[in-house]
C-alpha cells in the first residue's frame, strides 16, 4: 500500500467521521416552528415549583397514566396525598419528538379527558365532543385533538378542567419533529372546529374583563398561512323594534344556531332628552 494511498483512506475516514458528528448535531438542533403567534394569548401554565416541598413531606409522585402513540407522548399524574380525588386527568404532559429532544410541560390544575369521561362536561364541550367532524385532517382521540398541519407537523389541543362556571383552558401546541412550542392557552368554550380552505377555524367563547360574564360575540382562533390570530366574529341582528326602541342580536351560522337561547345582545336606546334641539 503506498504512502499516497494511505493518506487517502485517512483523509477519506476523517470525512466520514466529520459528516456523523455533523449529522448527529444537526439532529439534535431545536428549529423554531413555522407559525406565528400573539404571546399575548398564552397564560404561564401553574407548574410544581411551589410544591416540591410539600409532595415531598406527603410522599405525593407523579406516575404515568397513559400515552398518546400518534405524537409519542407520556401522560403523568399525581398520586398520594389525596390528588386522585382532585380533578384533572394528567398534570404532565411529555413528547419525545422524533429527532430525539424530549419536552414537558406541566399544569398542576390538570389537564381532563376529551373522550371517555366519568365526569360530566359543559354543555359546550360536549357538543364539540359529540359534533362530526367533516376533515380528515382533524383527529377526535381520549385526551384531545390532533390537528395535521404541513409535512410531518402537528398542533395538539388540550383541554383543562372546567372549574365552575369559568370555561377550562384551551392548550394548544405546535409539533415539530425539532421542537414543540405552546402557541395559545387560555379559558376558552370552544365548540366547533373546522378545516378551511388555507388552515382551521376553532370557534368559542371567552369571559368578559373581571371574568363576570360570557362575551356575546363568538371568537375564532384561525390557523392560515403560517399565522395564528384570535379575534371576534361579529353579531347579526335579528329583531328591531321602534318604540320603545329594542334590538336584538344573535351570532349566526357554525354550532351557534343550535345553542340554547334565542339572542345573545339585547340593546336599548335611550329615550330623547328633552333639551335635544331636534325636538
């Protein structure tokens, strides 16, 4: 074997060990996810932090319940201390994504099953749960829905427990096979999803400022062309009277014809003054 042939096969070894480690490192690289989004819209999830202490004193862990396949994904729980009785379904939530990172988010107020419940559920979830849906890339499954986005992404959507009468949170979060972020989470009735002609439409409700009472207007969280946006759907009159002087508003169209009550605004003009000049 001559010298130059030699130096060959050493250079030929050097490149070949150098494009592995490039390629192990490349994998290995969190690229951002390929939507935008309002940080505004995403409330912190209530983590273990100020907990440790106390599961520990009380022998509290957190266990594996389930896992959902389709995303690679382990569902935790807590368990002693009386936490079984508390509800919400899983409290952990961990994806191994298939370029091998693995990522948790956490929710101690818990996270509750889509399908399959024990419990009951607000009478606007169980129409979301019982509503056909007319896409082929929307997947109703125990503990969410996975919505297919492009290539090998996906949004999963989350749902927390409904304490009260305030709506429970509505987590979603974009899956990559590099990365997975939370692009939106917060108290939302959502009622209907669908698939549009450039992305998704999710339709709900949300609370009033000081959280007193359920906005008239419907919103819609669409998905289209790599954005993500939140905002209202307008309403449509359907009654106007003249004297006194009433009109009366419903939101028409999606899931909304078939929800209890006949208007969700009612105005009321104010009589004239009798300092108006017109008068």
């Amino acid at each position: 074997m001559t010298k130059k042939y030699k130096y060959t096969l050493i250079i030929a070894a050097l490149a070949i060990i150098c494009f592995v480690v490039y390629k192990n490192c490349y994998s290995n690289i969190q690229e951002p996810i390929s939507i935008t989004y309002n940080k505004a819209q995403i409330e912190q999830l209530t983590g273990f932090e100020k907990h440790k202490k106390d599961f520990k004193e009380r022998n509290i862990v957190l266990k594996k319940v389930d896992e959902i396949k389709s995303l690679s994904a382990e569902l935790y729980n807590c368990f002693g201390g009386g936490w079984e009785t508390d509800p919400g379904d899983f409290r952990r939530l961990k994806i191994r994504l298939k370029k091998g990172h693995i990522i948790e988010y956490d929710n101690i107020n818990g996270w509750i099953k889509f399908l399959e419940r024990s419990e009951p559920l607000s009478v606007v979830m169980s129409q979301l749960v019982k509503a056909p849906i007319q896409s082929k890339k929307i997947h109703k499954h125990l503990y969410g829905i996975t919505i297919d986005m492009k290539g090998e992404d996906k949004i999963l959507v989350l749902f927390g427990y409904p304490y009260g009468s305030d709506p429970g949170l509505v987590t979603l979060i974009y899956i990559t096979p590099y990365n997975a972020e939370i692009i939106f989470n917060r108290n939302f009735d959502l009622f209907e999803i669908r698939e549009q002609e450039q992305g998704y439409s999710l339709i709900g409700r949300i609370r009033s400022v000081g959280n007193e009472v359920m906005q008239a207007e419907p919103y819609e969280l669409a998905i289209q062309d790599g954005k993500l946006t939140f905002e209202t759907l307008p309403l449509q009159k359907i009654y106007e009277s003249q004297d006194p002087h009433i009109v009366l508003h419903n939101s028409i169209g999606w899931s909304y014809d078939k929800q209890p009550g006949e208007f969700t605004r009612l105005e009321i003009a104010a009589p004239p003054s009798s300092n108006d000049p017109e008068n």
